[in-house]
C-alpha cells in the first residue's frame, strides 16, 4: 500500500486574540455592573426571570469561550455539560433534600470530572473532528437520560420539579429577584476566576496550545494536561450554570438539553466574539431574544427570520461584539482628543 | 443464523440511506473542506422540490432530472451568495453560516409545503426482492443507484480533465491556481455537485422515512457517522461507512440486550466517537499530517 499522506500547514482554527484585548477596562466594567445591579429594581418579575437566564446562558457561553477562545478547541456538546450540572442539582436537591446553593459547586465538581474525562480520547482530534465528537455527545445526551435503568433518578421523559429557593435571612425580596442576585454574584465571581485564569500562566499554556500546539509543546507546555484541562474547566463552568437553570426554571427534563442547546450556546460565543469573555453576555443576549424577535416578526418564518439575521450578523461583524466594541472604542478615543 | 442473515440484509438496506448521505457529506468536505450541517435540509428541499413537480404532472424521471439541475444550480447559487464572502472568516464562523442555513432552509420548506408528512413515489416498486421478505426491491434499487452514483464519481474524478482540476484545486489550492485552475469555480462546482448528490439521497430515501420538513434530522446524523467511519476524504469509504452503520445498527440491536429502539442513535455517535479516536482518518480516508 503506497501511503499517500496529506501534508498541511494548518492555520490556526481561532484567531490569535491578545490577552489584554479578552476583557473590558475597569471603567467599562463597573458601569456594566452598576447596570447590572439596578436593572431588576425597576422591572417586572417575569423580567427578572428572563435576566436571570441572561446570566446563566451568559454563564454557558463564557465556559465555551475558555474553551475555544482559549484553547482553541471546538465543541458542539456543551449542551451534555449544561445536562449533567442540572440534574446533578435536581437530583440532590429533589432526592437528598440538600441545600440549592450547595448543589452547585457539586455539580461544578461532577461536571468538571466528566469534561476532563471526556478530554482524555478529544485529545486526539482538533478541529472539525473534534466539533463532531462533541455533537455525537450533545444528540446523545437526551437518550441517556431517558434510559430506564436510571429512570428512578432521573424521572425519565417526564424529568424532575425542582423547588425555587426563597429569599434567606427573611430579606424583603421576593423568589425571582433574590434568584437573581445570588446567580449575579455567582456570575461575576466565576468571571473573575476566569480572567484571572486567562491570565495565569495556565492562561498562557492554553493560548500557546491554541496558536500552535507544536511549537507549544516544544517549549515544554504538557499539551495533554492543558488541553484536557481547558475541557474540565468549560465543563466545571458549564455544569454550575446548568445547576443554576435547573433552579431558575424549576424542571428539568431530557428534552430540555437536545442538540439545539448545545448549537445556542456555539452561536452565542460567534455572535459574542470568540475569546472576547465579555461578549458572552451579549452572546446569551441574542439566543435568548433574537428567536422572540423573529417569532414576533413572522410567526410562520421565525427560524427563517432568525438564521437571517444571524447571516447579517457574520457577514456585517464577523468578529462579533468584540468588533463593535473595539470600534466604539475608537470612536470614543478620538472624541477625546 | 438465519437470524443473523435477516438482520445483516436489512442492515444493508437501511445503510443504504446512510451511504447516500454521506457521499454527499464527502463530496462537500472534499471541496470545501467543512463539514455542512444544512446538507439534510439542501436535500429536503431538493426532494420536495421534485415532489412539487410531479404534483404539476411531470413524470418521475423528468422531475428526477429537473430536480438535479434545479438543486445543481441552487447549490452553485448559495455558494456564490453566501459562502464565497466567507472564505477567508475563521472556521467558527462559517459553521455558523451552515446553522443559519439550516434554520433558513427548515422554515422556508415548512412554510412552502407545511409539516404535514406526505406520501413519496418510487419507481422500484415496494414488493418483496428476490422473494426476501427483509428486502424491497425498493431498496434494492437504493443500493443500486448509490453504487452507480459511486462508479460515476469515480470516472470523473479520476478520468475526467475537470475532476482532476477539482481534486488539484481541493488538495493544493495554491499550486492549482498557478497552473491556471480557476479554484474558486471548482469550490462552486464541489457546492452544486454536493447539492446534486443529496438530492438523490433525498430522493430515494423519501419513500422509505416519508417526505417532511424534519425528515433529514436523524439521517444526517447516521450519514456523518458512516462518512466518519469510510474516511471523510474517501467517496468509496463513505459509502461502505453507510453500509456498515447500517449493519452494526441492526445487529447492535438484535443481539447486546438492553439496546433497544432507544439505545440505537447513542451506538451511532458511540461508534463515531471510537472510530476518531482509534483511527481518525476512517477506515479508506488519507492520514493527515501536519506541519509547524
């Protein structure tokens, strides 16, 4: 057999975005906080629920950021990761009667087990092999969680109720806003473990891994460790924001974490800007209300409408928020003069 | 045993299905070098497009026909609109264009001819093959038409001036271009040839899961998992990939207890996974190797 081998210079499959460039000036920063803080004080409660969301997609989407921003390292399956967080919260909190708030660093645990696990044969594969690795996981996960054998756990098809948390320390607010804070502090406290992160050395191991992994390990980065790393860490985020949408929504079923979930959260990151962690947020923005907006503009063509705009999307800000921001920047600077 | 023969003949037909779908999966990936998601829903299309014309009374090999240009123009025509600008935009992006594409696709054909299923002609007919209860000479006819479709692509690709310029253009772009191969053309070509391809998957797989919008959903699937298993640069291996899947399905089903209707699609993706990792480059795919 005369092996004939493909010999290719592969470009990186993220492009390389400086570290400083991942994350908002300090200014910036508190602004969006202040805004973040107040907001739920003027609005209605089922507001409050979908804000809420905002930040446990915003969650899910800054996992995959690390991951693929960071690391360079696709995935179509975060959806599995987001599952296994949530029931783990439903299940110990519906089963074992625990405490909602410590269900979540369980489900970080678990989650963070099963990604780096799942890390181990993903080591093999880059690019758009890896991406269908991890779609075969995301289409698979409903089945699993429907199997009988672990039906008495799960609940199977019908899933599980899960009890919203009042307000502790009889605080004068009601269900959704207190879910709110809590989740918010959760938010910007993983957001800073991950900057931090990114700019650990760690961090640096991940984007030498993510702009050449040869050249990386010949510099004596560990590549398997790293990478395997990367994939614990997005699961780890991923599985307390699943925790965390077990409570918000008060039910968890299979259907709830099909493929659809997992795609979301992948057009969240693009839309966000790849390795731009703030646009995370604007990233769960859009796959929250960019599918409301398409159902109100045509009820018939909503998925019509939707995959619309997400092509003048990519075709008018390729770099997603990332780009505007940067723009904006600009413009701003050059007021300032 | 007879058991056994039983399950591996009707394996055979299913993998069928498979092994047209990821002929086209291949055919694709070979020009553009990604993996298109909205290839079910291009086929879908296709297919109700050739549904439609038979309602207006065109007979079934001209529909047949028509539909093949139709959807070979309109694979050309996305191409040039859509993708060609993002040619040079990172991976990520471009799999987002084929996500927008799906939903496009999805709900435009759900609008135009609604979710209801419908019925879909064959002309093979649908009595029992050679006597074997397992086999149609429908799916007779399926493989039939996927072995032919084979031998076609490959006496174009290997004796044809365009289909060496398209392999040349696919493998070397660079070195293409300087000895005169219009790439971005032979890319087009790879999008409408792609295009045509499934929608002769589309077609002959109608009759067998019913023609509506979702029809490709699980398909798709199966097919990426056959193209997988062949090796995504190998036409031939994608479609004995079809027909493994098919048959591993089949007897993963009838013989490991506890699998059953439920368990089938987690062996698909569990046999997808094993194949990358063991031997990524499929079973007649070429092994890449890279290059700081």
């Amino acid at each position: 057999m005369s092996a004939v081998e493909e010999v290719v210079t592969e470009a990186p499959a993220v492009e390389a975005v400086p570290k400083r460039a991942m994350t908002l000036g300090l200014g910036t920063s508190l602004v969006v906080l202040g805004a973040l803080v107040l907001a739920p004080l003027f609005v209605k409660n089922f507001i409050i629920f979908q804000m809420t969301m905002l930040l446990i997609y915003g969650l899910a989407v800054l996992a995959l950021n690390i991951l693929t921003g960071g690391s360079g390292q696709f995935s179509l399956g975060q959806s599995a990761f987001y599952a296994v967080g949530a029931y783990t919260s439903a299940i110990l909190m519906e089963h074992a009667g625990m405490n909602y708030a410590l269900t979540l660093p369980i489900a970080g645990l678990i989650c963070f087990a099963f990604g780096f696990a799942f890390g181990q044969p993903a080591l093999r594969l880059s690019g758009i092999y890896l991406a269908l690795a991890t779609f075969a996981l995301a289409v698979a996960m409903p089945q699993l969680l429907k199997l009988h054998f672990v039906e008495h756990w799960t609940g199977g098809v019908q899933g599980l109720v899960v009890t919203k948390p009042d307000a502790p320390f009889g605080l004068p607010m009601g269900q959704d806003m207190w879910l709110y804070y809590f989740t918010l502090v959760i938010t910007i406290g993983i957001y800073i473990a991950s900057v931090n992160l990114l700019r650990s050395r760690s961090g640096r191991a991940f984007m030498a891994i993510r702009d050449n992994e040869i050249a990386a390990s010949a510099m004596g980065v560990d590549v398997a460790l790293y990478k395997t790393l990367a994939f614990g860490v997005s699961a780890g985020i991923t599985g307390v924001a699943g925790g965390l949408g077990a409570i918000a929504v008060q039910f968890v079923a299979p259907d709830s974490y099909t493929i659809t979930l997992a795609i979301s959260l992948f057009l969240g990151m693009v839309v966000g800007g790849v390795g731009w962690l703030p646009g995370s947020i604007v990233g769960a923005a859009f796959i929250i209300f960019v599918p409301n907006i398409a159902e109100s503009i045509s009820k018939g063509l909503s998925g019509a409408v939707f995959g619309v705009l997400l092509f003048i999307v990519i075709f008018l800000v390729p770099h997603g928020a990332r780009q505007i921001a940067i723009v904006a920047q600009q413009v701003l600077s050059k007021f300032k003069k | 045993m007879e058991l056994f023969t039983n399950q591996v003949l009707a394996g055979i037909a299913t993998g069928a299905i498979y092994a047209c779908m990821a002929l086209a999966v291949v055919m694709i990936y070979q020009a553009i070098d990604h993996l298109n998601f909205a290839q079910g829903e291009m086929a879908m299309f296709s297919t109700f497009i050739s549904w439609q014309l038979m309602q207006w009374g065109i007979a079934y090999w001209w529909a047949f026909l028509l539909t093949l240009v139709i959807s070979f123009v309109g694979g050309i025509v996305i191409e040039r609109l859509l993708f060609k600008p993002l040619a040079k935009a990172p991976v990520l992006t471009n799999v987002a264009g084929f996500i927008a594409l799906f939903a496009v696709v999805n709900s435009v054909a759900g609008l135009i001819w609604d979710f209801t299923i419908k019925q879909y002609p064959t002309p093979f007919g649908s009595s029992p093959f050679l006597g074997s209860q397992l086999i149609s000479t429908h799916q007779a006819g399926m493989i039939g038409v996927t072995l032919l479709l084979l031998v076609a692509l490959y006496v174009f690709f290997q004796f044809t001036r365009i289909g060496l310029a398209m392999r040349a253009a696919a493998s070397l772009p660079e070195s293409a271009r300087l000895v005169g191969i219009n790439t971005s053309w032979m890319i087009a070509l790879g999008w409408g040839m792609a295009s045509a391809i499934g929608a002769i998957a589309g077609i002959l797989i109608a009759p067998v899961v019913f023609l509506e919008p979702n029809m490709m959903g699980g398909v798709l699937i199966y097919g990426f998992a056959a193209a997988v298993l062949g090796g995504l640069t190998s036409p031939l291996g994608a479609v004995l990939g079809g027909f493994l899947v098919g048959i591993f399905e089949n007897l993963a089903g009838t013989y490991i207890p506890g699998v059953g209707n439920e368990l089938k699609l987690p062996i698909a993706l569990a046999l997808i996974i094993t194949v990358l990792v063991v031997k990524p480059a499929g079973l007649l795919g070429r092994p890449i190797v890279k290059r700081v």
